[in-house]
C-alpha cells in the first residue's frame, strides 16, 4: 500500500466510524443491543491507529 491509498483508506475508516457512531446512538436511545456496534468502532479505531503508524514509517 502506497501513501495516497492508505490516506484513502484513513478517510473511508473516518466516514465508517461516524456512520456507526451516529447508528450507535441510535441505539442507545431505543435501548437496543450496541454491542455490536461499539465492536466496530473499536476495530476502526484499531485499523485506524495501525495505518497512521504505516504513515509515519513511510
């Protein structure tokens, strides 16, 4: 993976995770099962931080 695609990528994950965030609250407020959902959110921000730390070897 290239600079630009791991940019694109870091900007795809930022869209997800307000998408989830905003599905999450959602969630909360008819007391729904967010499990799920926080999963998700811990796994882009996991992806996330793992491609910022590609960037900075680049």
């Amino acid at each position: 993976m290239d600079r630009n695609e791991i940019e694109e990528r870091i900007q795809h994950l930022k869209m997800d995770y307000i998408r989830i965030q905003g599905d999450l609250d959602k969630l909360e407020t008819v007391g729904g099962n967010a499990a799920g959902a926080i999963r998700e959110l811990e796994l882009i921000e996991t992806e996330m931080k793992e491609l910022r730390q590609t960037l900075d070897r680049i």
